[in-house]
C-alpha cells in the first residue's frame, strides 16, 4: 500500500514548523514554500527539501533463540510451557491409578497444538475466578494403550489399542477444576473411578457437586470439547482429526 504524505511547510524568513503528524508507517515530506504575498497556485509549487520516516511502530522482538525442544512444536505442545500455572498429577505416571502400576517414565502432558491452546484458553478463563485446570492426562503412547489393555479389556472404560483412542492420538483430556492453591472441587467420585457415579447422567449428588460438572462441562463446551458419557473427567477434541501416533519423550534432564 502506497504511503501516505503530508508536506511541512517553511517559511523563509522563519523556522520550521511541523504541521502534522502522520499515523504510524507515514512518510513526512518537508518542503519550501514560495515567499509570502505569492498567488495561491504558484505557491503550491515546492521544492521538497527533506523526507523523513515517522519511526513509531514499536519494533518487534528479535528472533527466538533457536528451538530446543525435543519435540516437533508443528505437531506436539507441552502444556506445562504454555502456562506454567496449568496444574498436573498425571495419574499413570504414579501407582495413584485404577490399575496400581506406573505406566508412564515421565509426567509431561503433551496435546496436539489446537487441543493444547483450547485446554490453555480455558484455564485461563478459569484464572479470573481464582480457579484452574488440574491435567489427570493427555497424550497417551499406544504402547501404554497396550499395557491398560492388558490388564482391564473393558471398551467402555478402555480403548483397543488396534483402533486407539482420542489420547492415542493426542486430542483428548482427563482433567478436573481446582483452586489456585490446588484444591479439587467436588465432583463426586475420583479420577478413573468405573461406575455410575461418574457417568454425567448420574444426579444423585448435591447441588456443589452438579454444578461443579456442569461448569466444566461447558467451559470445555466453549472451547470445542465434547464429554463422553461415563466418565466426568473426560473430554475430547471436536475441532480437528488427528492420526493415532507413538511419539514418547524422555524426562527433561535436571
């Protein structure tokens, strides 16, 4: 786009004077006008004189250092690194799981990227009540799909890794609501706990512990989750497709 111009005009027997200033990316073009007494037309004649750049966009910040981490950020995002007050008690990387093993060697919660600023986005809504995300888990790898499997081949409560699931393929989401300071909010049955309570149809529960699903439910509604119906916790990525993957990564060094 062509940029703008505005002339500042010199009288000759005084000094200069700015006579406007332009909006940011504005060329002011100096001139000399004709002497005073001059007919109008001829002292729309100028010599232009000077041209300068009225600097006032603020400068964007100089390149990021070159990328280090161990993952491909077109294709993963670690949450923990897009709001570090995200809270995380990956239950598979600890024995506090329905199965008693630890399934994962390293508590990181990867997402696609989509999924991953969605989850964020809430969050941070959240942050304005004094509340926030708790993250139970995200991406799963299949061999752990595998491992679950193994141990409890139930389709309603696990996925067969032949077909894999929504956290094979890194759009889907166990998590809870908790204070700042880490407090759960009531939601009536645990992480993982197999049974009708934790089904979202289930409404024998006080009046806390139903509004506290319903205001995750659509706080993650806003932001293009959808529930599945046996499980409080859960939710899936509606927005985007993704491709079951194996991708794992080693616990950051200290």
């Amino acid at each position: 786009m062509q940029q703008p111009y505005i002339f500042l005009s010199k009288n000759t027997l005084q000094q200069w004077m700015l006579l406007a200033l332009l909006s940011a990316g504005g060329l002011a073009v100096a001139c000399e006008a004709s002497p005073t007494g001059s007919d109008q037309a001829e002292a729309m004649e100028a010599k232009i004189m000077e041209v300068v750049q009225l600097d006032t966009v603020v400068k964007p910040p100089p390149p990021p250092a070159p990328d280090t981490f161990d993952y491909d950020t077109t294709q993963w995002l670690e949450l923990i690194y897009l709001d570090s007050t995200i809270q995380l008690d990956l239950r598979y990387a600890t024995e506090n799981n329905f199965v008693g093993q630890v399934m994962y060697d390293c508590p990181r919660c990867f997402l696609r990227p989509a999924a991953a600023r969605a989850t964020i986005a809430a969050h941070q809504e959240l942050k304005a009540e004094g509340l926030g995300l708790k993250m139970y888990d995200c991406y799963r790898p299949r061999d752990v799909q595998w491992k679950l499997w193994e141990i409890f081949p139930q389709p309603g409560y696990v996925a067969d890794p032949r077909k894999g699931s929504i956290h094979n393929r890194g759009g889907a989401v166990d998590l809870t609501i908790v204070t700042l300071e880490g407090e759960e909010l009531a939601m009536g049955t645990d992480f993982d706990f197999f049974g009708p309570k934790a089904n979202h149809t289930y409404t024998d529960f006080p009046e806390e512990v139903l509004n506290n699903r319903m205001k995750l439910k659509t706080l993650l509604g806003k932001y293009g989750f959808s529930p599945i119906r046996s499980e409080w916790w859960h939710y899936n990525f509606r927005e985007e497709k993704y491709e079951l993957a194996d991708a794992e990564w080693k616990c950051p060094e200290e």
